[in-house]
C-alpha cells in the first residue's frame, strides 16, 4: 500500500512542480511584456522612436532578449492607447500623429486641468505643496539649460505633482493619461519653438499657479490654469503657420519669368 501512495505523491508533486514552472514562466512573461510596453511607450511618447516608424517584432525580441509572445502583448498593449497600429500584413507601426482630433484634446485637457489644479487648492497638505513646489524648482533649472527631454520631464513632473495635490487619484489619472496623449504634439509642434519667451511665461504661469494654491484660492488657481493651457496651446497654433511659403512673391514678374 505504500509503494502505490509514494507513486502517487511523486506524481502530484511533479504536477505541482510543473504547475508552478509554468505560473513563473506566466509571471516572467507578463513582467517582460510589461517592461518592453514601458519602455517602448515613453520612447514613442518622447519621439526617439518617431511617428509611422516599422514595429520588427523579431528585432525587438532580439533587443530585448526575449521571445517574441511578450513582444506581441506589448504591442497590443500600446495599440490599446492608439500608439501602435497593425496592418493588414500583420506587422506594426507607430501610429502616424494626426491633429484630426485636437480640438477635442484640448477641450479635454482644458477640462481636467481646470477640475484638477482647483481640487489641489482645496486639497493640498504640506506634504504635497511640497512636492509641487519642488517640481517646480526642478522645471526652472531644466528651462536655464538646452535639454528638451529634462525639460518635458520636468514640465510633466510638475503638472503630475499637482495631480496628486488634488486627492483625487481617478480624476489624477484621466488627468496624467491626457498629458501623455499630448506629448507627440507638444514634441512636434511646441519644442520646436519654445525661445527665451515661452520660457520665461510658462516659469512665471507655474509660479502663479503654485502661489495659488498655495493661498488655497482655487477659482484663482483655476483660471490661472485655463490661461496656462491656452498660451501652450497659441505656441502649437504659431509652429503651424506657413513660413517658407510666405518668403515669396507671386507677382507678374514672379510669373513671366516661367
């Protein structure tokens, strides 16, 4: 009778060793899926890897040294975010940018920065007005130098510092996913111009904004802030406007000389 039990209990705990292998093997998977998504997501975001550009999922195996199974969830996971596209061939891409849809980025995020930075001057405790005050300080020294991605991390440290001051964490989160849906643009089309002048009024918009919240004036703070989106948003509509085209004349002699 022993011999039968001790087969049986070798066969349950090869079972459950097997179990357990492919539950780790599972969790290896998802955390390296997860990785790749989280890298991939903010090189897109940031524009290192730029707007149309061909996804090879056998390359991105090879780079990151895994199969390509959590290459494909990745994948998936930034189409969910409209980041990456599939074509018919089944191969992918990143999502060309479009301003098809900005009008309605820009309500959305006039929205919610106006909800959020008026519940952070209701909301915010010592610690968090810390935090904000902070990440501000961490933006004035990003702008004195040249480097847009410290500057872009900073600007968005600060906008996220203040999603936190606002106790609401659902709201916070719609909030933080609207500024990393805008990012492509404010690279294509609000960097590329950001002189001493944008500068110098997005330092002095924050500082007001912080010292609103700071006094927990909160219709204060939030027109501050309706003020703050609107002037990012009079940059990206100057990047738009003809240059080149507006250098020649198209005159009589412009056309005799065809």
């Amino acid at each position: 009778m022993d011999k039968p039990t001790g087969r049986r209990g070798r066969r349950a705990g090869a079972k459950k060793q097997a179990g357990n292998g492919e539950e780790a093997t599972g969790r290896r998977r998802e955390r390296g899926s997860t990785a790749v998504y989280e890298d991939m997501r903010e090189d897109i975001l940031s524009l290192k890897i730029r707007p149309g550009s061909a996804l090879d999922e056998v390359a991105l195996a090879e780079r990151y040294g895994l199969s390509r199974t959590p290459i494909r969830e990745a994948l998936l996971m930034l189409q969910r975010e409209d980041l990456v596209t599939f074509l018919p061939s089944r191969s992918a891409i990143v999502t060309p940018h479009t301003m098809s849809n900005a009008h309605e980025y820009m309500d959305t995020l006039m929205l919610l920065s106006r909800a959020i930075v008026r519940l952070a001057a209701e909301m915010r405790t010592d610690a968090s007005l810390g935090e904000i005050r902070k990440s501000q300080e961490g933006y004035a020294e990003a702008v004195a130098g040249s480097d847009i991605d410290a500057i872009d991390a900073a600007d968005l440290a600060f906008h996220r510092a203040i999603s936190v001051a606002s106790g609401n964490e659902f709201l916070g989160k719609f909030y933080r996913l609207s500024l990393d849906y805008g990012r492509r643009m404010h690279r294509l089309h609000f960097y590329p111009i950001f002189g001493a002048a944008e500068r110098e009024t997005c330092l002095a918009e924050h500082a007001s904004i912080v010292d609103a919240i700071e006094r927990g004036e909160a219709e204060e703070a939030e027109a501050l802030m309706g003020k703050h989106v609107l002037s990012e948003l009079r940059v990206v509509q100057r990047s738009l406007e003809p240059k080149v085209g507006l250098k020649f004349a198209l005159d009589n002699n412009w056309k005799q000389a065809q």
